[in-house]
C-alpha cells in the first residue's frame, strides 16, 4: 500500500476525530492563506527564518516544518492552528521555492544522507520523529532533534488527510515532467520511505542550510 493510500484510510480516522475540533477553527483571525501575512510564517519575500536547526551528517537542517506562505500552500484543512502546529503543506513547485534565502529544498541525495547518517532508512523514522505529537502511540524518541511532525498531506481538489498520522516532505528531485521524491514516515512504523508521487500533492517542507 503507498504513502498516499495510508493516509487515505487514516485520514478517515481523522475525520472522526476533528469533528471534536472544528468549532476551534480560525479563532485567531489569522488568514491561513494570505502570503503576506508575518504572523502566519508569511512575510512575502522579506521572510528569515528564525527557528530551530539541527546538524546531522554535516548539513545544518531546519528542526521543524516550514511555515511560509506561498501562493500554492495550504494550512491543513485551511485551520491557522494546523500552521502553527505543522507547519504549511506545499505542491511541488512551492517548494522549491518555499525555502529562504541561504537555504534550500533537500534533494533526494541530501534526504538519503540524513537517513544514512542516522543509521539507516530502516529505523530513521523513530530516531527523526518527534517524541510528542503522534497520535496512536507514534511517537519517535526525537534522538537527534529532528522533531518530525507529521503534517499530513493535501489534494489539488482541496482535501486534506492524515495529519496526526503521517507525514510527507518534498525533495528537490524530479521524476519527469510531473513527479518528484518525498519521503514519508507514519506514526505505525519505524522507518523512512521514499516514494514518488505527482507534484500536484501537498507535503511538507524541511529546508537545508546552503
């Protein structure tokens, strides 16, 4: 079963789930998808980042999920609050432009050597996952500071699933017109998965110090 499938059926777990949530969507009256708003993680082309960063394998990593607006970005299930506890999903295209000056959208070969240098794909989800956050017991034990969370994923046609769940992250590498690599990680399982899925999809961002 693909990453994309997964958070399928998860997402409709979710669904159940959020109905307990919904009356607290947009009480900060903070427009998610204004890309000029500072308060959002915008800032427009003036935008620094100013979080946490992380140095494994040698490349200085940003140690949580981006959280600027572009104009193909989303808020999960258009809620301020998802922003400020996930960060942002992207298409493709955002992505690779998403990151700010100095910094840089991971090719596949950069996300291959964070998983190589934490010893190996196989495990690296536990060791990169943060230790809070994951619903269904999926908690990593965050070893190296990483704090994955996991963001969920968007639709084209405006849906979202799998927040709480699972999470994806862009790579910079194309395959073909259409695709590109991501990885993966859920809250069941232990590892990191690379798959390929259309640049039309929304993921997640972690950006690289050039």
């Amino acid at each position: 079963m693909s990453y994309k499938s997964i958070l399928k059926v998860i997402g409709v777990v979710a669904a159940v789930s959020a109905v307990v949530f919904t009356g607290c969507e947009g009480n900060s009256g903070v427009d998610p998808n204004d890309p000029n708003n500072p308060n959002n993680g915008g800032g427009g082309g003036n935008y620094t980042y100013s979080g946490r960063t992380v140095t494994i394998g040698g490349k200085v990593w940003m140690a949580e999920n981006l959280n600027r607006a572009t104009g193909n970005s989303e808020c999960y299930e258009n809620s301020a609050d998802s922003c400020a506890k996930y960060g942002r999903v992207y298409t493709w295209a955002d992505a690779k432009n998403a990151c700010p000056s100095g910094w840089h959208l991971p090719s596949d070969d950069e996300w291959t050597a964070l998983t190589d240098a934490v010893g190996g794909a196989s495990t690296a989800g536990t060791k990169l996952k943060a230790s809070s956050g994951w619903y269904t017991n999926g908690n990593g034990t965050d070893q190296y500071g990483f704090s994955a969370l996991p963001g969920g994923s968007g639709n084209s046609d405006g849906s979202f699933s799998g927040a709480g769940y699972g999470g994806g992250w862009w790579s910079a590498t194309e395959v073909g017109a259409s695709y590109a690599w991501y990885r993966g990680m859920g809250g069941l399982v232990e590892n990191v998965t690379r798959y390929v899925d259309s640049k039309t999809y929304l993921f997640s961002v972690r950006c690289v110090r050039n």
